[in-house]
C-alpha cells in the first residue's frame, strides 16, 4: 500500500516534469543556440561565443525595429491606460442607459479573431493612407489593448472605499483634488499593471501588425516573422533571448515595484 | 478498557518541518456506541487525531484499535468510517440523494437496495423529499443533515465529527445539537466529534477528552471535567474560576495566600504546594457563623446579570469573583465589605505547583 | 472629469452637468474601440461583398463572388477542413497535456506554487514568433532531434519535421498551452481536498476518487480551455506559416496570404467571415454543452 502510493507519486512528478519541459523548451533551447559559434542553425552548439549578440547590436535593421517597438508599445500603454481609466470610471461610478452596451462593446475583442480584427483594420485604415504608419499600428494595437487595460482599471477602482473619498470632501477637498489627491493615487497599481500589460502586448504583437506595417513602421516581431521565412541562424536566437529578458524584466520590475499579484 | 471498541494508543504526530509534534503521546479509548468530544483551543491537535483516526495522515507513532485491531495500514478507503467535515465537503455536482448514495456505490450495493438505504437516511435526518435538490439550494443546516446522512448510509463503524457545528448561525446551533445527539442515540453509532466550544461538548457528548497543546488534559464526563478538574488547564478553559497557590498544612487543608485557610477536598500530601480552584457560581454570601473557608472583602465591582448578580470582591491582593442568586434577599452594594464562604467540596485541587 | 471621482453611484436621473462630464469621460475609450473594432468589423462585411476586380472601397455593385469563391473552390474546402482539423488536434492535444500540469498547480500545497504557476504560465510573456523560432530550431531538418538521433545513429536520413502541419501542430499544441493552463485554473474552482477527502472517506479509491470526483469537478475548466485554444488555433497564421513552410493551407495563412501577397481583399474578408462564422458556431456549441454539464 505505501509503496504504491510512492511509485504513484513518483510517477506523477516526472510526468509533471516532463510537461513542463515541453511547456519551456523552445525558450530554453533557444538560449542555448544563441552562444553557438557558428552561422548556421545546429545542434548541439560547438562552443560557446557571444557573437550572434553583437550581429544583433550590429543589425540596422533589428536596432531600429526595437526602437520602434518600444515606442510604439509606449504610446499604446499611455493611451489604453488613458482611455481605459476614463471608461472604468464611467462604468464604475456611474449608472447610465446603455451601460451594458458599453460594457459589451469592450468585452467583445476578447471574442474575436486577431485575424479577422486585422483584416478590419487594415481595410479602415488603408484607404486614410495610415497603413505602415506610427498612428496605424497604435490604433491596430488600441483596440485589442483597452479591454484589458479597462478591466484591471475597474477591479483596482471597484476595490477602492468611496466613503475615503467623501471624507476628503468633507475635509474641504473640492472634488477635483479628491480625484488627483485621493481616487488617482489609490487606484494606482491598477494602472500600472494595466499600462504594463498593454505595452507587453503591443511589443510582441504580431498577427495584426503583420497586416498594418511592412517597412516604414515594422515592429521587432514582424522584422523577426520576415526574417525567418528565410534564415533561421542564431542570431534570431540572440535577439529572441533580449526580448524575453525584456519581457521578463518588465514584469519583475512591476514585481518588485507594487507587486504583481496586487496589480493583476 | 481492553474491550472498548476504539482504542488510540500513544497517538504521536509530527508534521514534517515541525520542530514540536502536533499530537504528543495521547491515548483514550470509547466503549460501543458512546460519543466523546475531543475539546481544546484552536491549534492543539484536534483535527490531527480525528484525521489520523479517519486514515487520512499518517501517526508517527502510535495505533488506533478498533475492535483489537490495528487499523493503521489500512487505507482510508478501505476504513469504513464517516466523517462529517466542518463546511461539509458535499459534492457540488450531485443531488443530495447520489451524494447520500456515493458510498454505497463505492461499496457496490445494489440499486434498489441503494434507493431503500437512501431515503430512510433522508428521513432520519429528517430531509424526507429533498432527495432530488442540489447541494446550492439546501440551507446550511440542511446541508449538515445532508452530510450526516452521507457518512451514516455506509453504517460506519465510527463516526467522525470537525467542528460540526461551527458554520452555522447561533440559533441553529443549538437545535443541530440536540438534532446530532438525538441521531447518534438512535443509530448507536460510536461516534468521537471535535470542537472548542466547551457548551458544545459539555451539552452533547457522553464523555469529555480535553487536549491542550497536543497533550491529553483530561477525560471524564462532563460532571467530572466541570466538577474535578485535574489540572490548572482544564479548570482554566471549562468555566471561570479563580486559582490560588498554596501548602498543605494538614489532611485538607493548606495555607494560602490572601485568603489564609482553605479546606478542600483530595489527596496532598502534607507541606506539599498546591493549586486550589474556586467557582464564581459555588461562592455563598456568609449567613451563619462556624463555617470553614470564610474570607472578608470589599466590593469593588457589581455587575447585575439577571438571574446573577457578579461581584468582583478584594481580598487581599486578588480579586475573588462571585456569581451571587439575585433572589438572595439583601444584594451587597458597591464598596461594602462581605464574608464569602465555600463548602471545602467545593475546592478543587487543580494541580501541584512545581517548585 | 474632476467630478467623477464624487459622483453618485447610482442614480439614473444624472443632471445636465454630469451627463456632460459621463460623455466626456466615454468619448475617448468608444471612439478608439469603435474605429478599431466595431469599424473594422463592419467594413470587413463591406468588402466581402465587393467585387475582387475593383478596389475594395470603389462603391460599385455588390456581389457574392468571393463567397461563391470560398464556398465551391475544393481547394478552400480543403482549407477549411485542414483548418478544423488543426485546430481540433491542437485543442485535444494542448488539454490533455495541460491537464495535469493544471490540476498540479491546483491542488500542490508546495511552497514553490507561485513560482511553478508563473514559470507555466511565462511562455505568454514571449512573442508566438520567438517560440515558433524555438520549434524551428527543436524540430529542423538540422535542429535538436534530427541532429540527435543521427549522432545516436538511429536514422541517417533527415526526418521530416517541419514544413509540414505535425511541426504545425506540435508548436501550436505547446503555444497555446499556458492558455490551456490558465482557463483551467480559473475553471477549477469548485475542487477542492476536502472533497476528495469525503469521497475517500465513503470508501473511493484513488482512481474512483479522480474520476468521480475530480474529472466531473473540472470538466467546465477543461471545456473550456479547449474552446479557448481551438478557437486561437483556427485562427492562428503565425505558427502554421513558418512552421508549415509554405505548405500548409489553413484558413489563417490563405487570409494572411490574399491580404498582402496576392491584395485580393474581398476574398481575404470573405475568408475572414468565414473564419468568424465557424467561429461563432464553435462558441455556441461550447455553450450547449456547457449547459449540458450544468444540467
Ligand atoms: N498539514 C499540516 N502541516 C503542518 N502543520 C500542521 C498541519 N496541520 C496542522 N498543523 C499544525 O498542527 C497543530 C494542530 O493543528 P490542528 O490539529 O489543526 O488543531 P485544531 O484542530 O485543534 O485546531 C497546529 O499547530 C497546526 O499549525
Ligand atoms: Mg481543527
């Protein structure tokens, strides 16, 4: 009897193991590869070199796309934290008619195909001349970004006490103050992850941007989707192991800051 | 004791990482039929022994007999006893009659025998007709008649009971008491329930076992636990009472600080330290003269209770509380001086003190 | 919006001044979510119904020809039926294995919970394209298993593992799993110890506890986590392209395809309507049988 409750416990940790090493290892191969030497795909590496690194520091093409990604990822974060605490507050703290429709209207993209809103947009914004432009891209991102922005906004202001708010008004805080001294602070984690999230989305976006941007305003993902439909050599590797360092340190620093399990 | 149905014999658990163990050397044992309560605070092992008992955890040492034998290597499925859980662990996604029927499935009783034992299950809990419900549209207590019958219908050789009684409202409470009570006479199952509320175990159980940090206390029946503490613990955590150390002097009688003498009675020996304990409830206002174990104080707290009046009087350095019958005639007031007096029965030795 | 903060809850007879302020605070949120969304939706329609020889926006005469197209072409038949045939494979396999890694992280009472949960949720802080790389490299003619079998002389040959929809497949099956992982952790809400516990009290074995207990319990969270990845899969073009190397035909990549190579965009809308219908008739399904378990 205990010896079979041991192997069976046995027996369900490897099989746990394994899954997991399935679940991560394209991530953990791919780190490998990215210290190979050589020019070309291979396994397993010959020896070890951090030259596929510095081809990344060297590619023009690679440098200039992750510019663009962290700003196009910037902008978007701003812009759905903005719209998102301005549609959270509406939906919190006022009753009005057509309150569920709103509400539907942002939980719909939740329900759609990336695939289907891309052709979409880019059939709105094609004839408006926006297609591989900065304005594109962050309209394309916009839409799938403010519903998440919208809903860890409500969660943080639906947590937040509105008998607070009443005592700073009768404290003699004019109603402006109470927002920017009081309701802003408070639901402050909430914007953060909101802003995080949308920004993470948005820098490794790619189905949609496939369809909106080509030179002008191609981000990091859809410069490394071209690319691969030609080489698959290591120094994608290399610039894989940035993005998922930089993803990882966003997410650590929003750890770290207010803490995750608070802002999501 | 050899013949009790369940034995638990020096029942020791450790949990792993844990620097004290949890349950420590504790045995008791119950006779057919009879229902014990495993009483303590919060934390001093309760639910660990019922757990160990039930075959869910494994004892670091120690045997649990039933019936002479040694269950400890069997498995829990195989135990056959019930458990009754403290937010009742139905299952959500059956009626109230497959969760009842759930163990005779297991033991592959027939359909119609099934049906039969299921319904009279519902009805001695008194659920006639609600066979058909879910789980979310019984009420609280319905929902505890429910996993009652649920542990019952496999007729288990013991019943198991965690706080039974802990998630419902205070009125219910009361009626689910008399309600269990009532169903562990008429089944005669032997049945051990846990719980910290002393009112609930003096009021349901044939017997008393009081743990206090992984340690048996004492066992007894109610009178016995109520009446005789053993120790400062047990009196301490089963009703107020006001303890004062001292030395024996002669049989019966010691020394004791603030209050001079004190007879009681039980066995000390002379020029031994003691602990003696006085219920509020057992203290008399003096009328005639000649009694032993009087002591003169002021009054410096009245507090009327209706049936009692509670007197907080000096006496000395302590403070000796009184729970006085209001229909006592002539009620003290507030800074008046009183003579209390306690039938030396009254005192009970709680305890040596360890020098 | 200075207002806002103050404003009563709930009160439907808003005055004048704070219909105001509500408009304000709606304007932005709805004009980005309408042209990004609702816009994108109803042109999408448009177009489908547009002529492919003409300009997707230049009015002329409506017509079905790029339905008739999608409808009574065998090679969009195809199409569809490789689409549902991946998305279907992806589902099963992506629940089966993310089963136990869900029901590990549901009922572990390791100290390590909460970094097991985010180490298997973490792949979907990575791009889809860099974890496509990944599989490149993983299933390759001269990646991680072709190259290890050949040092271990099994084979001496290439075996085919991309360019074809099984490396498809496989990389979208270990994609979408953190997916997988996190509807049903969501979904697992109503398991919990002590159940299991009552049901091995009343005498059920470890596989009897599973399967009347456990599986029955999590069956909404499974359900719909299949729903969730079949209905990303059908939609995915990412994976299946640089996977599939070209030759592997789903509706996501013919979309993708008409889109920017060939700038057929009528087809590419219909296509997409198409894709959203099987969609919706998925989501309904997963409803009734929702309500079925319920039940
Ligand atoms: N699974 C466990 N692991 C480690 N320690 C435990 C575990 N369960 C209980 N304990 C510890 O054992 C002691 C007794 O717990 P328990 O039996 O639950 O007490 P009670 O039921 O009397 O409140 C407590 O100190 C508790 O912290
Ligand atoms: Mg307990």
């Amino acid at each position: 009897m205990q010896e079979n409750a041991l192997l069976a416990r046995i027996t369900w940790n490897t099989l746990i193991t394994l899954l997991y090493f399935f679940l991560l290892a394209p991530i953990i191969i791919v780190f490998i590869i990215s210290f190979d030497t050589r020019q070309y795909l291979a396994f397993p590496p010959e020896s070890f070199s951090l030259g596929s690194y510095v081809k990344v520091f060297h590619n023009a093409k690679f440098i200039s796309a992750f510019w663009r990604s962290l700003i196009i990822g910037g902008i978007v974060g701003v812009v759905a934290v903005s719209a998102g605490m301005l549609l959270s507050l509406s939906l919190v703290r006022y009753k009005f008619r057509g309150r569920a429709a709103v509400n539907f209207l942002i939980l719909a993209p939740f329900l759609v195909p990336h695939i289907v809103l891309a052709v979409g947009i880019m059939l709105v914004i094609a004839p408006l001349g926006l297609l591989d432009s900065y304005p594109g891209i962050v309209l394309a991102h916009l839409g799938i970004t403010i519903p998440y922005t919208v809903r860890t906004i409500t969660m943080s202001l639906m947590a937040v006490d509105t008998r607070v708010e009443e005592a700073a008004l009768v404290h003699g805080a004019s109603p402006r103050m109470v927002f920017w001294r009081i309701t802003l602070p408070l639901v402050r984690p909430g914007l953060i992850a909101g802003g995080v999230i949308a920004f993470l989305i948005s820098f490794d976006e790619a189905t949609i941007s496939l369809f909106i941007v080509s030179v002008k305003a191609s981000t990091l993902p859809t410069e490394i989707y071209h690319y691969l439909e030609y080489s698959t050599d290591p120094q994608i590797a290399a610039l894989s192991v940035i993005l998922i360092l930089i993803s990882v340190g966003v997410v650590v620093a929003v750890e770290k800051l207010i803490g995750l399990r608070r802002a999501l | 004791m050899a013949d009790h149905h369940v034995i638990i014999d020096n029942l020791v658990k450790t949990y792993p990482g844990a620097q004290k163990p949890s349950v420590d050397h504790v045995s008791f044992s119950l006779p057919r039929g009879e229902m014990l309560a495993l009483l303590g605070p919060s934390g001093c092992g309760k639910t660990t022994i019922l757990r160990m008992i039930a075959g869910l955890i494994a004892p670091t040492s120690g045997a649990i007999r039933l019936d002479g034998e040694d269950v400890s290597s069997i498995a829990v499925y195989k135990r056959n006893m019930g458990m009754v859980f403290q937010a009742y662990a139905l299952f959500p996604h059956m009626t109230i009659a497959r969760n009842i029927s759930f163990g005779l499935e297991m033991r592959k009783v027939g359909r119609a025998e099934r049906e039969e034992r299921v319904r009279k299950a519902l009805d001695l809990v008194k659920l006639t007709g609600l066979g058909d419900r879910k789980v979310s549209q019984l009420s609280g207590g319905q929902q505890q008649r429910a996993a009652i019958a649920r542990s019952l219908v496999i007729e288990p050789e013991l019943l198991l009971l965690d706080e039974p009684l802990s998630n419902l409202d205070a009125k219910l409470r009361d009626e689910m008491r008399d309600e269990i009570r009532d169903i562990q006479a008429r089944t005669g199952v032997t049945a051990i329930f846990v719980t910290h509320d002393q009112d609930e175990a003096l009021s349901m159980a044939d017997r008393l076992a009081v743990m206090s940090a992984g340690r048996l206390e004492q066992i007894g029946t109610p009178r016995e636990i109520f009446d005789r503490p053993q120790t400062e613990f047990v009196a301490s955590f089963i009703g107020a009472g006001t303890v004062f150390e001292g030395k024996v002097t002669e049989h019966g009688l010691a020394m004791v600080e603030d209050l001079k003498e004190l007879r009681f009675v039980g066995d000390a020996p002379l020029g031994s330290p003691v602990k003696l304990m006085i219920r509020p409830h057992r203290l008399r206002l003096l009328t005639d003269a000649g009694q032993p174990n009087r002591f003169s104080g002021t009054v410096e707290h009245i507090v009327y209770r209706g049936q009692t009046l509670t007197l907080n009087v000096r006496c000395g350095s302590r403070l000796l509380q009184a729970d006085l019958p209001t229909h006592a005639g002539m009620l003290p007031e507030r800074g008046s001086t009183v003579t209390l007096s306690v039938a030396p029965e009254d005192v009970t030795l709680v305890g040596q003190v360890s020098p | 919006m200075s207002a806002a903060a103050t404003a009563p809850t709930a009160t439907s007879s808003t005055s004048a001044a704070s219909r105001g302020i509500l408009l304000m605070l709606l304007l932005p949120g709805l004009v980005a979510l309408v042209i990004t969304f609702l816009l994108p939706l109803i042109w999408l329609l448009r177009a489908s119904f547009t002529s492919s020889t003409m300009s997707a926006f230049g009015g002329g005469d409506l017509t079905t020809q790029s339905y008739s197209t999608v409808l009574f072409d065998p090679f969009y038949w195809r199409v569809t039926w490789n689409t549902l045939v991946l998305g279907f494979n992806v589902a099963i396999f992506a629940v089966v294995l993310s089963y136990p890694i869900a029901l590990f992280l549901a009922r572990t009472e390791s100290r390590f919970r909460g970094v097991l949960t985010a180490l298997a949720v973490a792949p979907l802080l990575t791009s889809s394209v860099v974890r496509t790389y990944g599989w490149m490299v993983i299933l390759g003619d001269r990646g991680v298993i072709n190259s290890t079998l050949q040092s271990l002389s099994v084979t001496s040959g290439v075996i085919k593992l991309t360019n074809n929809s099984f490396g498809a497949t496989v990389a979208l099956i270990e994609i979408l799993m953190p997916y997988a992982i996190l509807a049903m952790l969501s979904g697992f809400g109503r398991l919990n110890a002590q159940l299991e516990e009552a049901a091995a009290m009343l005498g059920a074995n470890r596989f009897k506890v599973f399967t009347r207990i456990i599986l029955p319990l999590s069956l909404p969270g499974v359900l719909t986590a299949a729903l969730l990845v079949f209905v990303l899969a059908i939609s995915s073009f990412v994976t299946p392209r640089l996977m599939g190397g070209g030759r592997v035909f789903v509706l996501g990549t013919e979309v993708f395809n008409e889109a920017t190579v060939t700038l057929n965009w009528p087809l590419a809308a219909a296509l997409s309507v198409m894709l959203l219908v099987l969609f919706s008739s998925i989501i309904l399904l997963y409803q009734r049988a929702l309500r079925a378990l319920e039940a």
